[in-house]
C-alpha cells in the first residue's frame, strides 16, 4: 500500500500574488506528492496550501519552499487577522492512507531538523510531534505572536526543540508537527460588529467552557464587509460540522445576526461531511446512500450546511485515487 500524507503548509502571506506564486514554486510537479492547492486570503494575510502525497517525496521539495518563504517575506511588515509566529507559521502532517501517526512524527522531526539545519530557523514541535505537554497545543506555542516571541523564546520553558533561543530576524519561528485530520472551518456572520463574533467563539470554543476539540475566535474580513466566527475542529468525530453551524445559527439570533454561509478552508475528509450531512437527511426523512457520488455529497453539503466556495475537490478522498 503506497503511504499517503496530507501536508498542509501555511505562510504568512495572502496579498501579494507574485511573492506566493514563488513560494509555492519548489511544491509543483514533483514525483510521488502533488500540490493540490494554495488559497491566499487578504484578510488573514495568509495562505493555506494542501499537498497530499507520499510523504518521502515531500521532504526535500519542502525545505526550498522554506527557503523561498524566507527570501520572499519579513515578518516585521505583516499584519493580518490571523495570528502567526512565522513566514511559514505552521506544517502539520497528517496520516490519511498506509502511515501511522508515529511515523507523521518521524517525518515533522526529520524535516525540523533539515530545516534548521539549513537555514538556522528556529523550530517548534506541536500536537503528537511536541516535546512536552505543554507545546501540544499550537496556540499556546504562538501566544505573542512574532512581536511577543522575540522575548518567549528566551524564557527556557520556551526554547525552540530546534535551533537558537533566538528569532530568525525576519522569518521568525516555524511550528512542525503530526496530527489526525482537523477540520478549518468559518462560519460567515451578516454583522461587522466583531465583539458580536468574539462573542459566539467563545460560546464553542474550550478555553472558554465551550465544546471540547474545538478552537475559535473571531475575525472581521475587510474585503468582503462582515465578520467570521473561524475555527478549528480538531476531532470531529466527537464534534462534528453541523454541531457547530446550528450553535452558531442559534446564539446569533440573540442579536439579530444570521448566519450568511460558512466555508471549508484546505480540504476535508469524506467522513468528516457524512457524519453532518446525516443530521440534516434524518431530519428531513431523506434516505442516506452510503456509495452517494462525491458530487451529490457536495450538493447536500452547499444545502444543508452553506458551504461557499465549495466542490467536489475539497474532499480528500477525490485526490487519492490518483496517487493509488
């Protein structure tokens, strides 16, 4: 059975297309992975990128991408809604076919220390890749941001598990690590008003006595006027899609909000869409067929769950059959 990752690399940069299209460059049409996205958002100022693949070839190609980010963007001159600690900020690897998570880890450690090594940029091992407890959760790692780590990761708690107790000048810190599929998912709110979306996240996310699995906060995206609750799932198996749509649906009408869409961010398993969609065709008598084509899925989904921006090629499973 061939291995099969998903790598989902973000960088601090979502404006300038010329600069991304350079990044993203050492990532094209290599043997044995392929680059299934990039998705620059100007609000966040960032850019996710999907690549799905047999995680041996992704190492090397990954590193140049690294060193492109570092040629391409300083850090001292970004501003975004999204919090971010790096040019790259985060690289997890995700097993999806014929790898365990064990080795996901290998493999964050392997291209950590290339990293490093190479291009003397501090490093942060997170979720099943941390070191300790404490750096299993990559919020905690990037509290403070780019401008607040300068100091952090001086503190010894806070020396990086790669490289110097101190910040690239211009490309920060990066945080490397393995994980199980999360889901990025935001919910689009018709209000600007970000105390009201500070609000809803609060009412889901853990921290603040919310869902378990669940990070939120809020957002307000300039280019298109309204706020966003945006979020990530972390296991949703245990707290699926549709759970936190209806919550959100039904705490915003306490201040005469409406919930205008949500949207998928990267790509998201087939079982992650199932286990909503099964809500919504139980409450309306409809029959589920479990071999449904992707693109029906995808149909039901835009319906029942207001995805935008959505196709059958958000869904994992619609790349693998062409690494199998």
């Amino acid at each position: 059975m061939n291995k099969i990752v998903q790598c989902v690399p973000n960088i601090s940069e979502g404006r300038d297309l010329d600069k991304i299209e350079k990044i993203v460059q050492p990532l094209k049409n290599n043997k044995g992975f392929k680059l299934v996205s990039y998705e620059p958002d100007q609000d966040y100022n960032r850019t996710v990128i999907t690549l799905i693949g047999n995680p041996d070839d992704m190492i090397d190609p990954l590193v140049a991408f690294f060193k492109e980010a570092l040629n391409h963007i300083d850090m001292n001159h970004h501003k975004g809604e999204h919090p971010r600690m790096g040019a790259v900020d985060v690289v997890p690897f995700i097993p999806i076919e014929g790898v365990s998570i064990d080795e996901c880890v290998s493999y964050a450690k392997n291209l950590a220390e290339k990293v490093n090594t190479s291009l003397d940029i501090p490093i942060y091992l997170y979720a099943q890749a941390a070191s300790t407890s404490d750096r299993e959760n990559l919020p905690t790692i990037r509290k403070g941001e780019f401008e607040g780590m300068k100091e952090k990761i001086k503190d010894p708690t806070w020396n990086p598990d790669y490289g110097k107790p101190q910040i690239h000048e211009t490309f920060g810190v990066t945080a490397i690590g393995a994980r199980i599929p999360l889901i990025a998912y935001n919910i689009d709110l018709d209000t600007d008003d970000l105390d009201i979306a500070k609000t809803l996240a609060k009412t889901i996310r853990k921290s603040s006595g919310g869902f378990q699995y669940i990070q939120a906060g809020p957002a307000y995206l300039e280019e298109k006027g309204h706020t966003q609750v945006t979020m990530n799932i972390l296991d949703y198996k245990k707290n699926p899609i549709y759970r936190m749509y209806e919550m959100i649906h039904m705490e915003a009408l306490r201040y005469n909000v409406k919930v205008m869409s949500s949207e998928i961010v990267g790509l998201v398993p087939k079982d992650a869409i199932y286990r909503s969609l099964i809500y919504y065709l139980d409450m309306h008598h409809i029959a589920y067929d479990k071999h449904m084509s992707l693109n029906q899925m995808t149909s039901y989904a835009i319906k029942y769950l207001g995805f935008r921006d959505f196709d059958s090629s958000k869904i994992i499973e619609y790349h693998i059959e062409d690494l199998s």
